[in-house]
C-alpha cells in the first residue's frame, strides 16, 4: 500500500509541475524592464527574448526565443544560409565586448514556412530548434506570440528591437548595444496604397511613421515586433523588408505572427508557445483609406429566406480581387526592333546589372529575382567578400549621366560548386522598385531553342560605346553543337566577348518573354582572335537549376500568352534585409480553455483517488 501512495503523491507532483511550467506562466514579462522604454540603447534585460543568428561570429539577423527550445525568425534569413552553419546566441545585450548572461546555442533543425515566397515576401517566417534547451533568467525569457484573430488597428504602438544598421549602409557604432524603436501600426490598407496595391497581403503587418525617420533596417531581420496588453509583451510582427530604412510613406513590413498560430503549433508539438490574443480597441481608421486600384473594404450584406417558422440570415462577403504579380523577361521601352551590335537605348535590357568594385565595372550581371542578381563566379576570383561589391540597376552608361539607375549593396555572394563553369548569385541589401528601367529577366530552365533562332548579349567593356561606354548589344544565332550534349549546352555563330561582359546575358525572345539562356564568359584574347569565326558553345544556365532553386526559391514566372502584361511598376516593394513564445491559448472571454480543464479534471481525480489510499 506504500508503494502506491508513494506512486500517488509523485503523479500529482508532476501535473502541478507541468501547470506551474506552462509557458503562459513565463513569457511576455521581462523582470528587468519594468520602465517605461523610449531610449535608443535598450538596457540589458529589458528584452530578454530577443536573439542573434550568427555565423562564423558574425551576426546577421535577429530572431525571439519562444519558448526553451525554439526560436522563431524570418525565412529570407536561410536562404542562404544552413542550419549546421548557424548559431544563436541569447541574453546578449552588444554584440562586442562582454556578456556575462550570454549563452550559445547550435541550430538543429530550420523550418521555413512551406509557402514562403521569396518574390513577394509572402509567409516570410522560420522556426530554429536549438541543440538543447536553455535555462530561463532575468535575460534569457520567451515572449507571448499574438494568437489567431489578433487586431492590430493604425495608431497602435509597437516596439522593435535589433542589432541592425541606424541608417541606411550605416553599421551600429561599437560597442553595437542593442536597439529599440518604438514605431505605430500603419494598416494594411494604408500600407498598400504606400507600396503599390498588391504588395502588401493579409500575412503582413506594417509599421512606421509617415515622415520616416525611425524604422528597423539591414541586420534587424527575422527580429521582434512587440506591443504591450495587459501587462505582458506579445510579439505582432517579424521583420520582413521594407523600402530603404526610415523613408517617408515607406513602414516597415512584418510577417503578422496572428496568421501562423496553427502552423506553429503543428511543428512545436510539445512545450508550445503561450499565444494570446490582441485586441485593439476603438474604430479601426484604416477602413476609410483608399488610393487608386486599392479594391472597396469587404461589406457585409444580409438576405433574409423566410423558412416558416423561422428566418435565418446569410451573409455576403465582397472579396477583394486578386493582386496581379510580377513577371519577367518583359522590357517596357524594348519596341522589338533592333539593329545588330550597336549602342543599346535606355531601357532595352532592364535587367542588366553593372557589378562594381571600388566604385569600378568589373563585370555584368542581370536581375533575376527581386533581390538577386546573377552573374560569373570568375568575377569573384580576387575576392568574394559581400561588403567590397555593389550592383548598379537601371544603367546606361558607365560614364555620364544616368536619370534612372538606383546602386545596392551586396549582403551575400552564393557561387555555385560545379565541375568546369560556375555561376554566382548576389543577394541585394534591398528590393529595387521595379521601373521601365529596372526589371527582370526569366531564367532558361528547359527551354528549346531551336537553330536559326536569334539571341542577343549586351555588356559594357573599356573602349566601347565611345567616351560614355554606352552598353553595347550584339546580334547572335543558335547554331547546332554538333556532338555535344543540347540539354547541357547551346551554340552560337561568333561574337565578340571582352573581360568587361563577362557575366552578362546570353538572352533569347520565346512567346513573347526574354530568356537568359547563358552566363557569358570573356575569353582571352588569343583565344578569342581564333575563334572569330568559329561556333561558340556556352554551359546552359538550365545545367544550374538545382543551385538556383536552392538559392533563389520560388522563380519568377513569364508574362501568360493569352492576357495582357501586368503593369509591375510599383507594386513590387524593394526587400531591406533587415536585423531589427508556451501550452495553452488565452480565451479572450475570460472563460477556461480546454487545457486548463483538463488539468483541473486531472488534479481532482488524482486528489480523490489518493484520500481514498490514505483513508
């Protein structure tokens, strides 16, 4: 009978320990943040679920610890990036010097949202497992996520923390402490008309002033948007991108974590993290906002059907229509009428991309994704370090005036690891707003091009196009490859290729869209005086179609045949890579969830069976 009183008394102790360890216990109330925050350095503790993603000791995007053994982030973090090479460092307060309540973590499992669109941003949200779990302090604590039906109306007052940049290409000044900004909800609604109707969906949440001036920026992606209810901090956005950093009429863009309580559950099937619903009070003022192209608030209608003897109602929703999306491989100021190689007009080639070094043309490239470039992995032999490149967009010529080209940085340089010619893509620091000079370019990735077809190369080189050294075009031909392989390989009649185009594109008209087909590669000179009449064969950029999935994601696709080219002029937002959770779900009405009586049952059970043993 001992034995199983003994028994008893343990299973009690255990659900009273699993109550008391509910992460609705825990999360949302930093102990040491009991001001009221409005300063640039956040003192340490005050958000001790904010986390730094590193990799080789440098610190590239921030992510919220949601409960032991998860961390939650932005999917545009690991694009490029694995979960071997990443590590996670919590209870940091800067990311040089000392940090006495610091403690590391290796990453052993990243899940990406299955939907996340690296085009549009859409579903932009990761979850970290860490290698083992971490010991909650005074600086290391979850945050509360906002559960599903959430209401963040305009006006509400967030807060956003990070390591990231203060300015636009401005790094954090040493000792790089982290950051708080404290920045209003700006509605969807509102958020739409700013970026271009279409660029903001239902899974996004934007936040910032309309004069600008504070925002997150480069660094302070995958990071926390937090607002405060009830005396606890739930998190209401992660940091997705945005146009520039803190520029007028351009708020911050977040992934609403509200939408994504159910997916979250599903991969964190024990310890789940504490939702809790936000509720916004008052009217919601972004209803009233409208632009052009913007579609009419959803109205809800009621028909009465008369059933004797009762009378039921149906509502009607209106749904807004469907955003129309980018396309590639469609050059507004391109008439179709070209003329063999000559000097290339404005916008001919929107795409092509002027790589640049110290200020200087090294090689070409061309805009493939909305933040990626592509171009020769032979142009990185001197050196493959991000921060030493930029990429010019929207260019003509390399020396004069140029009303229309915008210049980025590189936040990262993926080569391909291939046997014989590689390729390289370049992750741009934002989403350069697409223009009649700015577009991009579809990708070959099975495409016939058959013999006699007619293609195109354009790239800039020194002593061509005269004293501006206008892009170049040349005029080529697909030829037969006799013995070699079609699927791997495409032939051309003779053109001439100096060091400057390496990089560019071999591109080619199919249905109506442009198709890069090659990534050219200069030839030496000998080698190319003895070829001036021979057929030259290029490495198709289809042979790379496992990296650039890989790399690149979801791929753009080409205008449809049969409906007319959608305008993408301003309604594709450009991407700033930006560094700026526990079991049961928290009834709004105040009644008990279904967890929670549970336990209740569970207890009570275990108490009588347990008088009855000692009776």
């Amino acid at each position: 009978m001992a034995f199983y009183k003994v028994i008893c008394l343990a299973a009690v102790l255990m659900l009273l320990t699993q109550e008391s360890e509910s992460q609705l216990d825990v999360c949302g109330q930093p102990s040491l943040n009991t001001r009221i925050v409005g300063g640039q350095d956040a003192p340490p503790g005050s958000w001790p679920w904010q986390v730094s993603l590193q990799r080789s000791g440098s610190h590239f995007c921030g992510g919220s610890l949601i409960n032991s053994q998860w961390v939650l982030c932005a999917a545009h973090c690991f694009q490029s990036y694995t979960a071997s090479s990443v590590t996670v460092s919590l209870g940091r307060q800067s990311l040089k010097g000392s940090n006495p309540n610091a403690v590391s973590r290796s990453v052993s499992q990243v899940i990406k949202h299955p939907n996340y669109n690296s085009v549009t941003s859409d579903n932009d949200i990761a979850l970290l497992k860490l290698s083992s779990s971490v010991t909650f302090t005074n600086y290391i604590r979850p945050v509360c996520l906002a559960a599903s039906g959430s209401t963040f109306y305009n006006g509400i007052n967030t807060w956003v923390t990070g390591w990231g940049n203060i300015a636009s290409g401005v790094s954090l000044p040493s000792p790089q402490n982290l950051m708080e900004v404290k920045v209003p909800i700006v509605g969807n609604r509102k958020c739409n008309c700013d970026y271009g109707v279409g660029s903001i969906t239902d899974n996004m949440v934007c936040a910032g002033l309309s004069a600008g001036g504070k925002d997150s920026c480069q660094g302070d992606s995958g990071g926390p948007m937090v607002s405060k209810q009830n005396g606890r901090w739930i998190q209401a956005g992660i940091v997705s991108f945005g146009e520039g950093c803190a520029l007028p009429n351009f708020p911050g863009v977040y992934t609403r974590v509200s939408r994504y309580q159910t997916w979250i559950n599903s991969q964190i099937t024990s310890n789940q993290p504490g939702f809790i619903t936000f509720t916004s009070s008052g009217t919601n003022s972004d209803l009233s906002v409208s632009c052009r192209g913007l579609p009419a608030v959803p109205t809800t209608t009621t028909t009465t059907t008369t059933t004797p003897p009762t009378t039921t109602t149906r509502p009607t929703i209106t749904l807004p229509l469907t955003p129309p999306q980018p396309v590639c491989g469609q050059p507004p100021k391109n008439s179709g009428i070209l003329g063999g190689n000559s000097v290339a007009a404005a916008g001919s080639w929107p795409w092509m991309a002027s790589l640049q070094k110290n200020g200087s043309h090294v090689c070409g490239g061309t805009l493939v994704a909305v933040d990626s470039v592509l171009s020769n992995a032979n142009c990185f032999s001197s050196s493959s370090v991000a921060s030493e490149w930029t990429v010019v967009l929207g260019r003509l010529n390399q020396n004069g005036s140029n009303p229309f080209e915008v210049t980025l940085n590189v936040t990262n340089i993926t080569l391909s690891q291939s046997n014989g010619t590689n390729i390289a893509i370049l992750h741009l620091s934002a989403r350069p707003t697409l223009t009649d000079y700015i577009q991009p370019i579809c990708l070959d990735n099975g495409q016939t091009f058959s013999e006699g077809s007619v293609c195109w190369s354009a790239g800039w080189s020194p002593g061509r196009g005269g004293a501006e050294q206008v892009l170049q075009e040349f005029q080529t031909s697909v030829v037969n490859c006799g013995n070699a392989s079609s699927s791997e390989n495409i032939c051309t009649g003779s053109f001439t290729l100096e060091q400057g185009d390496s990089g560019g594109p071999l591109m080619c008209k199919q249905d109506g869209s442009w198709f890069q087909a090659v990534v050219l590669t200069a030839q030496s000179t000998s080698t190319r005086k003895r070829q001036e009449t021979a057929v030259m064969r290029f490495t198709r950029v289809s042979s790379f179609e496992t990296f650039l999935t890989e790399t690149l994601g979801t791929r753009l696709s080409p205008a449809s045949n049969t409906t007319k080219t959608p305008n993408t002029t301003n309604t594709t937002t450009n991407v700033t890579t930006m560094a700026i959770s526990p079991p049961t779900v928290l009834q709004t009405s105040g009644s008990p969830s279904a967890h929670s009586l549970n336990f209740m049952f569970l207890h009570l059970l275990s108490l009588t069976l347990c008088l009855q043993l000692f009776l």
